[in-house]
C-alpha cells in the first residue's frame, strides 16, 4: 500500500487531515512518543540526543586549557601512510 508523511505546524491541519480521511478512506496514523528516532547514514546509525546526560564532569578537563578545534584536526585526526 502507498504511504505518505505529511509534516504540519498548525494543530487545525491534523484536524482538517482527519475530516478528510473519513471521507476518502485513508488512514492517518499517529507516531508513538516513545518511538526513538534513528536516521541511517553510509550504513551508521545515528540516535537522538539524550538530554539526562551529565557533562559537568566534563569541565573540569577542559576548563583553562587553551584548545583550538583547527589544531586538534590538523594534530589528532591526521591519516597515516
């Protein structure tokens, strides 16, 4: 069966969506809150953020270190011959 996903900003389009599907015979599906989006990219599974994750922890390693994201790509992420 085809299947189509219709994103909307106003709440007034779901119902208008749903006023319709009575009539055309179409269904309209709802997504599940606990449903985790994943996207697929070059065979990699990529998950949402999660925002209960702590990185206070993490200050206390970088805090007064003067580090620059150019010179840790041209030092660290260097491929080797």
């Amino acid at each position: 069966m085809p299947e189509i996903t219709i994103r909307y900003k106003n709440k007034r389009t779901l119902e208008a969506l749903l006023d319709i599907a009575r009539y055309f015979d179409f269904s309209v599906i709802m997504p599940s809150k606990k449903e985790e989006k994943t996207i697929k990219r070059n065979g990699v599974t990529l998950l949402a953020a999660d925002s209960s994750v702590d990185t206070a922890v993490l200050e206390d390693i970088f805090t007064a270190r003067k580090l620059d994201a150019g010179e840790i790509r041209r030092n660290a992420w260097q491929r080797r011959k």
